[in-house]
C-alpha cells in the first residue's frame, strides 16, 4: 500500500497516468494519505487511473475531505493577504515561510494542506506583534523564536528568528546569512502583499525545518512533497556552491541529497542541473 501511495503521489506531481500493481485496499490508501498530509493530491491522481477506483462511498468521503482541505486554504490565504495588507500599510513586509509560500509550486495550490501561517517579519517582529493587537489580535510572547498571533480564526506564527539559535555560534550564523537572502529575489504571491522568500532561502530554510522535524518528530510524505515540487521549479535559480558551503557547515547535506534522491527516485522529479547532489544509500530505508 505504502509504495501504492507513493505512486500516486508521484503521478499527482508529473500528471502523468498510471497503473497500480496488485489489489488496492482504497481504505488503507485513503487512512495513510490522510496520515501523510497528502489526501487531496491523492485524490487528484485517483482521476487519473484507469477503471480500477475507490467504492462510491469512500470517493464521496474522500471528496468531502478534499472540500475542507480547500476551504481551510482558501481561508488562510484570505486572512492571511487581509493582515499583509496591514502590515504593508504600516510599512512591514510579511515573508510567508513554508505554507502557502510553496503551494503555488504544486499542480493545485489549495491541494497542498495547510495548517496555521508561519511568517518573518524581519527587524520589525515586535511591531508586527503591536499592529495585530490593533486589529483585535490576540499575541502570546511565550517563546524566544516566535510568538502566537490569533487573528480571525488563524493561528500565525510570527518569527523572530527563522530557526532556533539558543546555545550555537554556527546557528547564529547561520539565522544571520538566511536573513541576508531571504529578501534577495523575493516575489508577491500573486496579487497580495504576501511575499514568497527567495529561492536560496528556501532551499536551505526548507532543509533546516524538514532536518529537524526528521530527528524530533519524524516527517510526513508532504515534506517530501514540499522539496520535490520546490526543486522541480527551483533548481536553475538556486546558488548551489552557497546552499552546500552551509550544508555542510551545519550537518544538514546528508539528508539533503537523499530527499533529493527520494524526489528524484520515488515521485519522479528530472534534475537536471548538474550541481545538484545526490545520495541514495539511505534513501529506501528512509
């Protein structure tokens, strides 16, 4: 079942048809994308096989599912351009990291599930935290990183700090450098004051937050997701010699190349530039 799910993951991303081998167990395909954080892009490449499809009852679940994943982007996108809107006003640019920042790269966009909104806002965090209170936000100052913005049913992780710097020289170094790019190339998300970070940024901001989530936590296949569609639209823009000089610094080029080699290998990413590394002894244990 799991290499089923991939399967159709991949076919999702390349929108190429495909032919499962063996019995599908629907049930177990819809419990384990869900799971993954991968169950409307599943969804979208089940339209794309041949006879063999989910009973009408599960499809009818698997639609209503889709449905809420939907509105809960469309709202988050909604709310989210309303308080860059705000800020803008104010003078304060609002860079999305992560969420919607990388669904534009997916097939749908409002198919990439969401959870709440991670945000930077640079040397103007604390004014940020001042103008949401304005606007009726409720802000808890609870961590060193980031605080919680609860605004119109969202919940917005404003960072002081894009990764957790307490007790590491390399890490304070490295926030520094991540600071000094993120506006370098920088984009508007389509026709909102939300701004997507540069594509260097995000290649190693992506790693560092997927690295981490990996050790402490464990990683869902929507990470996997996340760097495969990112490389598949970024690998032409990105400053290879820089992103591997702070890779290896921090320890991170190990799990880089064997994402990249997951993407490449499991959902049927082309790289084609040559700079790009990658690394399968771990990747089918992974």
């Amino acid at each position: 079942m799991k290499k089923q799910l991939i399967a159709l993951v991949g076919a999702n991303i390349s929108g190429s048809p495909i032919t499962l081998v063996g019995e599908v167990d629907w049930q177990e395909i819809y419990t384990l994308a869900a799971a993954q954080g991968v169950l409307a892009m599943v969804l979208d490449a089940v339209a794309l096989l041949p006879p063999k499809q989910p009973s009408k009852e599960l499809k009818m679940r698997w639609i209503a599912s889709t449905m809420t994943i939907e509105r809960r982007y469309n709202h988050q996108r909604s709310v989210s351009a309303t308080l860059a809107e705000r800020f803008a006003q104010r003078g304060i640019s609002l860079y999305v990291l992560k969420g919607l920042a990388l669904a534009g790269y997916y097939p749908r966009p409002e198919h990439r599930e969401c959870g709440d909104l991670d945000c930077f806002l640079g040397a103007e965090y604390e004014r940020g935290n001042q103008v949401a209170e304005e606007l009726g936000a409720k802000v808890a100052r609870d961590y060193y990183k980031h605080s919680h913005i609860h605004y119109n049913k969202l919940l917005i992780e404003n960072h002081q700090f894009c990764v957790g710097i307490r007790g590491s020289r390399k890490l304070k170094a490295f926030e520094r450098h991540l600071e000094s790019i993120i506006s370098k190339g920088a984009t508007s998300i389509e026709d909102t004051q939300l701004i997507k970070p540069s594509a260097d940024f995000n290649a190693l901001f992506l790693t560092a937050h997927a690295m981490t989530h990996f050790l402490v936590e464990g990683i869902k296949l929507r990470h996997l997701c996340d760097w495969a569609l990112f490389l598949k639209h970024e690998q032409h823009n990105i400053n290879w010699d820089e992103f591997y000089y702070w890779s290896d610094k921090l320890g991170y080029t190990l799990f880089a190349n064997t994402m990249t080699a997951m993407a490449v290998d499991a959902l049927g990413v082309e790289i084609t530039n040559p700079d790009i590394r990658v690394d399968r002894r771990y990747a089918e244990r992974i």
